[in-house]
C-alpha cells in the first residue's frame, strides 16, 4: 500500500480514512510520545525542490570538465602570453582552481553519500530506486507529513468540538 492510498481508503460509513485510523491510534498509544514530533523532525521537506540524481551527477561532471579545461588550457595560454610579472592571472586563477577543486571534492563526497543513503532507504523500505526516485520519495513523505498533520486537526476537532458545543450551551 502506498502512502497516497492511506487517505483515500475509507470505513463504510465514508466518514473515516485509513490516515485518520493510524493517527487515532498512534494519538491514543503513544500520547506523549516524541512520535508525534515527527512533523517538526522533517521540516526540510516542506520546501519545495526538485532533483534528480542524474541532474546532480551530470551538473558535477560538468564544474569538473570545466576545472579541468582552466588548469590545462587555460593556464598553457595563460603561461605563453605572459606579458609581464605583473600579471597575476596564473597566480589567482591558480588558487581558485585549488579551491574549486576542494569544493568539487566536497560535493561529490556528499552525492556518494546521499546515493548511499538512498540505496539504504530503498533497500529497508524495500522499494526499487531506479524506478521511485528520490524525488517522488520526498513529495510523497511532504504529502504523508501534510496529511497526517491535517487528520490528526480534525480528530481534535471531532473530539473537542462536541464538548465545547456541550460546555458553551451550559452557560447560555
């Protein structure tokens, strides 16, 4: 079952959804429990990004073509019109394509990291990840979070609505 199904499965009565069942139950067995935190936990997913791991990959492949192309030929031109030793670029430029080096470094250790993770997602969750992408994983957890978030208000309404009606009628 997937979690887009979890709202539009309903009791007989078509009033109750499955979600609203499993935040009934989870309110009711772990009512002080940090489970229902979980929402605050995953606040990064409420802003809105779209990537693949093929754009990433491909963006990464791309900055390190173009370090490259600066360190080998840019730098050949740079070295054979030196006009005078005034001229900084290769000195600049030099240490720029150090540091874009390193940064690119970074990145593509926090892609193999970020693939490694998913891979691990995948295998607990036991879904394959050429075929659910780390974009649809992230809408679909934004859309559990949100549902779950709207359910759970309305089971507070439904339980505190009717004695609140009954409490306001007392004193009229």
């Amino acid at each position: 079952m997937s979690i887009r199904q979890l709202t539009n499965t309903k009791d007989a009565e078509n009033e109750t959804t499955l979600l609203h069942y499993l935040v009934d139950v989870v309110e009711r067995k772990f009512p002080a429990d940090d489970i229902l935190n979980f929402r605050q936990e995953l606040v990064h997913v409420d802003q809105e990004f779209h990537f693949s791991m093929d754009t990433i990959q491909e963006t990464l492949n791309q900055m390190d073509n173009s370090i490259k192309n600066l360190m080998k030929t840019d730098f050949e031109n740079a070295k054979a019109a030196a006009v005078s030793k005034e001229d900084k670029f290769l000195e600049v430029m030099g240490n720029f394509a150090r540091e874009a080096r390193q940064e690119l470094s970074k990145l593509q250790r926090m892609s193999e990291e970020m693939e490694k993770v998913y891979s691990e997602l995948a295998e607990y969750f036991v879904f394959d990840p050429h075929k659910y992408t780390m974009d649809e994983l992230f809408v679909d957890v934004k859309t559990f979070k949100d549902s779950f978030s709207v359910s759970s208000s309305c089971l507070l309404f439904h339980t505190y609505c009717p004695l609140m009606l009954n409490l306001s009628l007392c004193h009229l």
